[in-house]
C-alpha cells in the first residue's frame, strides 16, 4: 500500500497548500468575503483529518474486498491482453473478399458432383452487388428453372387441347406374304346328283378321232365334272398382299371440348403466375440473405471495436490496481466484459459465415466460392404509402392471387367437361384406300382318279378401291353414376380454391 499511501500524502499537502495560500476573491458589487486568519500549524485541520479519515475507510474496504476474493496466481499483464486463437476454419471462411465475382466463378456444379476437402480449402472470397447476387440467384435457381419447364409443358397442353377443333387425318397400310398347302379328297363320288352325263362315269362316247390311241371310238368315258370316290387333288398356294389408304375422323358435335380447352387456358395462367409468385418469392429472399450478410458484417466491426475498448480498459485497470487505486474486483470484472467481448465477437464471425453460406445457398454458387456484400449500407427512403394502402397494393396484381383464381376457374372448367361425357356425340368419319394381291399355284398333285376340277391359274393379280363415308352418334346412358360422381369431386375442389 505504499503507493496509496504516497498518493494519499501528496493529496493532503496539495489541499493545505491552497487552503493556506489561496486567498477568495471578492465578487464585482459584493463586498468581500471575511477570510478566517490562518490556523496555526501546530493545531490540527478539521477537513484534513475527515478527508484522511475517509480514505482510510476506503482503503479498509478495498482490503476487505481483496480478502474476501479467492487467491490465484496473478497473470502476465501480456497474457491478460491476449486474445485466443481463432480456428483456421473460421478465419478462412471470415476472410476478405479478394476482388467482385466473375461469371465463370459463378456457374453452378453439376447435381451429382461432391467438392473434395482440398477444393473447399482452397476456396476464395469474392464480394458481390444486390443487383448481381438477384442475377444469379434468377439464372442458377434450380427450382426456378422446374417452373420454367412447368410453364411450357402447360402451354403444350393448352396448344394440344386446341387442335382438337381439327379433323384428324391419318394414314394406314399394311402388307404381307402368305403361303398354304391344300389337299381335296372325295369321300363319295357325285355321279348321283342327277346332274346329267357331265357329272356320270360313263355319260359320255369317245370320237372317232384317227390321231388317238388312248381310247377307242365309241367307248363311253366319264364326264368331265365326275369326281369318284376316293378322288384327290393337292396344290400350294402362295399369296402377296399390300393394303393402304387415308381414314378422316372429325368431332361435328362435342360438348366436352370447349369446357376442356377452357381449362388448359386456366391451366396456363396458373402455373404462369405460379413462376410469377416463385420469382418474387425469391427476390425476397435473395433480399434478405443480402441484408442479413451485410449486417452480420457490420456487427464483426461493431464487436471488434468494442473488444479493443474492452482491452484498452482492462489495461487501465491493471494500471490502477498496481497504483493501489482499485482493488482485484474491478480487474476481474474487466476480464469477464474481456472475455465476453471475446465470446461475442467470435458468434458475430461465425454468424458472417454462415450468412455467407446462406447466401452462396440461395445462389447455387460452387461450394469454393464464398460471397461478401461489397454495396455499401445506406439509409433507405421512407415507404411512402400508408397501411391502407400497402395492403390495397398488396393484392392488386398478386400473382399468388391470380394463380389461386386460375386454378379456381381450370377446377370449374374440368368439371363442365366432365360433365358432358352424358352429352351426346356427333362425328363425321370417312377413309378411302386401295388393295393389291398376287397369287401363285403350283406343284399339282391328283390322286384315286381325280378331283375337283375347276379351274386353276398358276399365277394370278388381283386390284381393288374401296372408300366409305359416315357419320357415328354416340350417347353415354348409363355409367352407375361415374362420370357425375367425378364431376361432383371438381365442384368440391374449386369451392375448395374459392
């Protein structure tokens, strides 16, 4: 206590010099003040002696303080003024960005590719605008992309439901090779159908023909159509056939077309103004992740700062109670705010980097690639509409809105549809088309006399034209309620949607 004692003593005498040299001037108007004499030096100084008495008690207490804390072993004032080490993860993904972010850095990965250690260690940083990091954010977002393709298959629809106001025309043809082996046999012969000497075995007399010498003249013979029991004739035939034409279908009269192709229309508006809402949808959160990084990074400098005011005091502190003018408490108490300075600024890193990461998230970035907000934080303009009015402006034009009432009216559509499947139908139908054959017989063989006598061309064409025309009326009378039953099941949905 040596060098609070001297304090002490150099306080006293500095006081007893102004009390005692130290003459009260008098005020302009005012008389002056009546100055005691100055006491003598051998008599004691009341104010002195209260003011030694109370740094006394001052002293007592700060004793007492020391006591009542725990001993432990004081420190190196460098020790105390060091921070930890931080872990070489986290420095890295805390570093500063190296320079803007270039669009080759920016494409994505492919789905199915996974980043190795040593290509996460050997990331960079690189800073980006709000405008860029919407950008990218609309050109990499995957699901973005999946309502694009949404889009365009329902536009295919719609444009597929349209043409059936068309005709269909459509073409066929066939072809093809056949080949068969047949045999005819007699089980009875036919001399006795009464038809005359052509079908009787012996109906008919040879002529008198000189150059003959198989028969003579004037032998009966059979008849030409006479076929005897057990007769036989055999022959293989082999057939080529091309068949083609054009065949017209054209729906005169369909209740459930128009109603359909309303709904595809719907359909279309639908998941146009669900890529609407996806779009802003995402703006605001590409937004917000953007805001929260750059107050994250704000908050790095914040506790930064506050950290060295934190050591620049326990500093003084140290200073203080080596003078005799603290006691421990204040030190310890500088250590814990040290400390939590500590603490806090490494959650403010370790939330700069995972807004980061979120932030590379929501772009699709590389896992190499780490963002940083390089804009500037400005105050922003005050929203100039009231309450009433942001939530007027709020449902006018919403294209969340508007996809909810397309898909009310696509439900309404769909079940108009459904409906007329108990409507009549009426259609007008007509194909036109051509045949070609060819046909070979060959390799005869007769046998028990004979059979079947009719005639045979070896090889034969055949041609043909057909067409026909029509019209085709159907009319749904009973399905055990089905097609109501489901038309039912659409009037529920859309009330749902309203």
């Amino acid at each position: 206590m040596a060098p609070r004692n001297d304090a002490l003593a150099l306080l006293v005498a500095g006081l007893t010099a102004v009390v005692g040299a130290v003459p009260i001037p008098a005020l302009p108007g005012l008389a002056a003040p009546t100055v005691a004499a100055p006491q003598s030096p051998s008599r004691p100084i009341p104010e002195l002696e209260r003011l030694e008495r109370s740094w006394q008690r001052l002293d007592a207490e700060l004793r007492a303080l020391d006591q009542l804390l725990p001993a432990e072993p004081e420190a190196p004032v460098r020790d105390l003024l060091s921070t930890p080490e931080l872990p070489a993860t986290l420095l890295r993904a805390n570093q500063a960005p190296t320079g803007e972010l270039e669009p080759a850095q920016a494409t994505p990965a492919p789905p199915l590719d996974l980043p190795s250690p040593e290509q996460l260690r050997q990331g960079s940083t690189a800073g980006l605008s709000l405008e860029q990091a919407l950008a990218l954010a609309f050109a990499n977002s995957a699901s973005l992309q999946g309502q694009r393709e949404q889009v365009a298959a329902a536009l295919a629809r719609f444009q597929a439901e349209m043409g059936t106001y068309w005709p269909t025309i459509s073409a066929y043809a066939s072809g093809g090779y056949e080949g068969s082996r047949t045999t005819t046999t007699a089980k009875k012969a036919n001399d006795t159908l009464g038809f005359g000497p052509q079908f009787s075995p012996s109906g008919l007399l040879t002529p008198s023909d000189p150059s003959s010498s198989a028969a003579q003249p004037g032998v009966p013979t059979a008849g030409p159509f006479y076929v005897p029991k057990g007769g036989s004739a055999g022959v293989t035939s082999c057939e080529w056939a091309v068949e083609g034409g054009l065949q017209l279908n054209y729906a005169l009269l369909d209740f459930a077309r128009t109603p359909t192709v309303r709904a595809a229309r719907a359909g279309l508006e639908q998941q146009r103004n669900a890529y609407a809402s996806q779009l802003r949808s995402l703006q605001l959160q590409v937004s917000e992740a953007y805001y929260q990084l750059q107050q994250r990074e704000q908050l790095v400098r914040v506790y930064d700062a506050n950290l060295r005011n934190d050591l620049v005091l326990l500093q003084e502190s140290l200073d203080l109670q080596q003078a005799g003018l603290v006691p421990r408490l204040d030190v310890l108490r500088r250590r814990a705010s040290q400390a939590a300075g500590e603490e806090s600024l490494i959650q403010a890193l370790a939330d700069r980097a995972v807004a980061r990461r979120q932030l590379a998230v929501l772009l699709n970035l590389p896992p190499g690639i780490t963002p940083s907000a390089s804009d500037p934080i400005v105050v922003q303009p005050r929203w100039p509409l009231n309450l009433e009015q942001s939530l007027l402006e709020a449902y006018r034009g919403n294209p969340e809105l508007e996809a909810i009432l397309a898909t009310r009216t696509a439900l309404a559509e769909q079940s108009q549809a459904t409906a007329a499947a108990l409507l009549p139908k009426l259609s007008l139908f007509a194909s036109a088309g051509g045949t070609a054959s060819r046909s070979s017989l060959d390799n005869f063989t007769l046998g028990g006399g004979g059979c079947c006598g009719s005639t045979a061309l070896p090889l034969s064409t055949t041609n043909g034209w057909d067409w026909s025309v029509g019209l085709a009326f159907t009319w749904l009378l009973f399905d055990a309620g089905t097609t109501a039953g489901q038309a039912r099941a659409l009037a529920r949905q859309e009330a749902a949607a309203a």
